[in-house]
C-alpha cells in the first residue's frame, strides 16, 4: 500500500504586491495580515461539529501563514462568529461584516443555518466559501459570490443508493431489487434534499426496494416506537441520516430493540466522531458504513504534495489540540480541505478579496481528484445554472466501514483498501479482530 511521506509543498502564486481590502499592516514587522471571517455555531446543539470545522479551518490557515502567507506575505487572520441558532446566526453574521469589516466569510456547515447567513453575504456583496450546506435549494437562490465546495444533498444521497448497487449487493450476493431496505432521517430539508430527493429517488430509478420512508423530527427523544415501525418491515438495510444527539438516540433505541438488518449505512455526523462513538457504543460500532465526503486511508490516490499536505494536517491538528486519535474527524476535514483549496488555489491567484476576481478565478479552476482530499475534484458551476450555480459539481463521497476506531475505505472501487465486510453481526457480537481484514494492494 502506498503510504509517501513527501515534505509538504504548497505552491503560492505571485500576485498583487498592494495590501488587498481588509488587509492590516503591522507596523513592528512590515508584515501584513488579511481577515478572514468565519462564522459556524460555536455553542448550542451543534457546537461539536462547528468546532471541529474550525479547527480545521484554522490549521489550514497556520499551514499557508507558516509558508510565508498570500499576496507578498500577507497572512491570513481569523474572525470567528457563533451561529448557535437562528438569530446569533443572522447577528454575527452582520457583525462580521459591518464592524469587522471582513470581505469573505467561510462557513456555516448547517443548511438550515446557510439559510439565514447566505443572504445577508449576499446583501453586503460578501463572498461567502460554503463548507458544507448540502441542501440543494441553497444553490438556487441567486446568490452571486456563494460557492459550495463540497456536494449537493441529492447527489450525495444518489452515490448512496449507487453504492448499495455495486457494493453492498454484491457483497450480500443478492441482486439489489431483492434487497429490502429502510430509509430513516431528519424530516428536515438537509434531510429531505439527501435522503428523499437523493437516495429514495435514485432508488427507485435502479429498481431498489424502499420499504420504509420514515423522516422523522430531530428533537425526538425515544426512538423505540420508530424502531420498531421499521423491525416489522424487516430490512437488510437500514440507511440513516442524523446530526450528533438524534443519530446517538437513534442507535441506542436500535440497539435496545433488537433492529438487526445486514448492513446499516450512515449518512451522517455521529460516525464521523468515531471516537466518541465507541465510547458509546463499544464494539456494536464496528461494521458501521460510514457514506462520507472526506479521504479515510486512501490518501495515496491523491498527487504528492496534496498526500504530504493532508498528512501535515492530520499531524498538526493532533499536536494543536492535544487529540490521540490517527485519523481526524470528518468535521475538522471537511473545514481544512475547503480552506485549504480557498487558500492555496483560490485567493493567492486573485490577488485580493474583490468578489469579480475571486469569481474569474473560481470559474476558470478544474482539478482532479489527485488535488484534494475530499472524494471528488474541483470544478464549479456558473452562477447562471439554474439548479446548481456555484456548486463544486465534482465532489463527491466515499463509503467507509468503521472497524475498531478506524475508518477503512471500501468504495468507489479504485478507492478502497479493504474488502467490505457483509453481513454484519447483530448487536452484541460485533467484536472484531483486525486480523480478519483483507487489505487490498494499492
């Protein structure tokens, strides 16, 4: 397996030597600094994930700095706003904007919260580099200086059903319009743009069999009498898509009712703090399939620069925060990888923060998959297109099985590096030794 250890190289292209707007000198040094805004819910029941998306974002930014900065050493400072609900969102949002004085904001992670802060970035003819927010009707809105780096709902749900055909029916050695299956998640427009519009849709176009369409509301307490709506049904898959606290929930009233199908699929934030979830849940985590938009352990498909940046992250994220774990977060992943590519290939060609070069630049960039880490490459949609404008329409996901803390790919094919691992065993027998993977030669 290649596993290349090349001293990092981020490449910096020379441009405007001027100090760009939101630009401050500092007298001391001669040095520049340019502020960033980010905004992301800091407190509040999302607050896990948009820490972890900062600290992402961060070290991407310690990352460029350490390296000399953009725009003749200028360096990148970071404005953080909390968008812990509705209202917080929208205030700081305007705060970031009219007294910081930020010119491009990065965030915020949740659609529901995209919502509310896009428009007023739009307003203030802000550029607003969008993490997450996979909803789809956000890239319909109009918005002229928004660009989605990662993927749509609908078609991070339509690779979901996809991978149930080439991967998991195979594996189960079914033919997939015998496969029953369950489709459970927030009756929210994340969720109903991802696993209705997405996943049940593409279903259907490949001749699967949904048994159970069952959105449900995110505040629910006791799943029991939902788990046991979908145990009649009887399924071999149970596909989910939660947040953090409902997706736990959901699990453990799963795991208390005896709901045993043959694969169960994650779309969603609980898998990606696999840590945290084997404190939870010990050993009923393994076998999980996590449906996730971030590189596991197939980093050596990507170039050597972007292996060795990748690498660099994980290793200073760990020192920064003082966390054990070899693999980072999808969450602390998902803020580097967008910040990273805004960084290294985006701002230093425009040369300042003026949303017509930074649009001149964004439209005019195509890079394959070899040059992120994020499944997928870089290629964004005009803002004319009516469904998807500003949209990174090649990003995409990657399937990976969960064994004992660790997150091993095992789809799209040319990605995987073990053999996925089908049926599963019930609850309360999902010990596993990592003797039994089949490693596969890259």
């Amino acid at each position: 397996m290649k596993r290349a250890f090349v001293k990092l190289v981020v490449i910096t292209l020379a441009c405007l030597v001027s100090l760009p707007a939101g630009g401050v000198a500092l007298a001391d040094t001669g040095s520049k600094t340019v502020k960033i805004g980010v905004i992301l819910p800091l407190t509040g029941p999302q607050a896990p994930i948009g820490r972890e998306v900062l600290r992402g974002i961060q070290v991407a930014a310690d990352m460029v700095n350490d390296m000399g900065g953009i725009w003749n050493k200028t360096k990148i400072t970071l404005v953080t706003g909390d968008a812990a609900n509705s209202e917080s969102a929208r205030t700081e949002t305007e705060r970031l904007i009219t007294v910081e004085g930020v010119k491009l904001l990065i965030g915020v992670y949740s659609s529901s919260l995209a919502f509310i802060v896009h428009p007023i970035a739009d307003k203030y003819n802000v550029v607003f580099w969008e993490t997450n927010a996979i909803a789809d009707r956000l890239r319909q809105m109009g918005h002229k200086n928004t660009y989605f780096f990662g993927p749509m709902a609908s078609g991070w749900g339509s690779q979901a059903a996809d991978c149930v055909v080439e991967l998991i029916a195979p594996k189960l050695n079914k033919d997939p319009k015998d496969l029953r299956i369950a489709v459970v998640y927030q009756g929210t427009e994340w969720g109903k743009s991802l696993s209705h519009d997405g996943f049940i849709k593409r279903a259907k176009d490949l001749g699967l069999n949904v048994v159970i369409d069952a959105p449900y509301d995110p505040n629910t307490m006791d799943f029991s009498s939902l788990v046991l709506k979908i145990k009649k049904t009887n399924p071999d898959i149970v596909h989910t898509q939660n947040y953090l606290d409902d997706g736990y929930r959901l699990f453990r009233d799963a795991r208390k009712n005896g709901l045993n199908p043959k694969v169960w699929i994650a779309d969603g934030c609980p898998w990606a703090y696999v840590d945290e979830a084997f404190q939870k849940f010990g050993d009923d985590m393994n076998y999980v399939l996590d449906l996730n938009q971030v590189a596991g352990g197939n980093i050596w498909n990507l170039s050597p620069t972007t292996q060795s940046q990748y690498r660099e992250f994980l290793d200073r994220y760990a020192k920064k925060y003082n966390v054990k774990s070899v693999m980072a977060s999808s969450d602390v992943a998902v803020g580097f990888t967008s910040a990273i590519a805004l960084f290294e290939y985006v701002l230093p060609a425009a040369g300042s923060l003026d949303p017509a070069k930074i649009a001149e630049v964004v439209n005019d960039l195509s890079l394959p998959s070899t040059a992120t880490a994020r499944p997928g490459g870089i290629k964004f949609a005009p803002h004319s297109d009516p469904v998807q404008a500003g949209q990174n329409i090649r990003a995409g996901v990657v399937a990976r099985q969960i064994f004992n803390k660790q997150y091993y790919t095992v789809w799209p094919k040319e990605s995987a590096e073990i053999e996925a691992i089908f049926p599963i065993p019930p609850f309360g027998k999902r010990a596993f030794d990592d003797k039994n993977l089949k490693m596969l030669s890259q």
